[in-house]
C-alpha cells in the first residue's frame, strides 16, 4: 500500500511539474505574440476582445514549439478552430506524406491540339 502511494505522490508531482512548465512556456511566448499582434484570427478574420481572447491561440508556423523568437516570426495568432484545422492539415501531411517523391509529372496530352486544323479542313 505505501508504495502505490508513494508512486501516486511522484506521478502526481511529475505531472505538476510539467503543468508548471507548459503553464510558463505558454504564458512567455503568448504574452509576446499578443502584444506584436493585433487580436485577429490570421485565417478567418475573426477578432478577439477582454472576453473571449482566451480562444485566441499562437500558432508556430514551423510546429516547433520549442523555437520561440522574440520577434514573433515563429508565430501567428489563430482562433481555437482555426489552430485545430492547421494541425490537422500538418498531421495528415505527416502521415500521409507529402514531400517531393509524391510529386507527379504535368500531363502533356492535349485533346484539342489538332482542332483548328481539323475544322478548317472541313470548309
């Protein structure tokens, strides 16, 4: 029994722990990107006051969370839907691929290259 507590108490103090850290993490760089920004949703336009800023959240463009630079470039401001829909995009491109080696060739084939002459035949 003592030591499913004492597990417990470390779990739990771990899980604090990173609270803390993301809790900080978060706060620094928000902060910053809402004062370079004005509170708009950069893809839907949406604007954010006092009230519902909260649902306002900062995007990294590059999805390292880690690369925070105080000139915000890393960052941009998207409401809760918005950020989901971008993430959802990132994690398919993920999954699914989506580098180079997808890549097709352009069709060449053109149905109506000899079509002019054709008509012009026929008068």
């Amino acid at each position: 029994m003592a030591s499913n507590t004492t597990n417990r108490s470390k779990t739990d103090q771990v899980l604090e722990e990173q609270r803390r850290y993301i809790a900080q993490r978060e706060k620094g760089y928000r902060e910053q990107a809402l004062k370079l920004y004005p509170w708009v949703c950069g893809r839907c336009a949406r604007e954010f006051s006092g009230k519902n800023l909260r649902e306002l959240t900062v995007h990294h463009v590059n999805h390292n969370h880690d690369d925070n630079p105080s000139d915000g470039s890393n960052w941009e401001l998207l409401c809760l839907y918005c950020h989901d829909e971008e993430h959802s995009k990132f994690e398919a491109f993920v999954r699914y691929g989506g580098g180079g080696e997808n890549k097709r060739e352009a069709a060449t084939f053109n149905p109506f290259a000899g079509l002019k002459e054709a008509l012009e035949k026929k008068k």
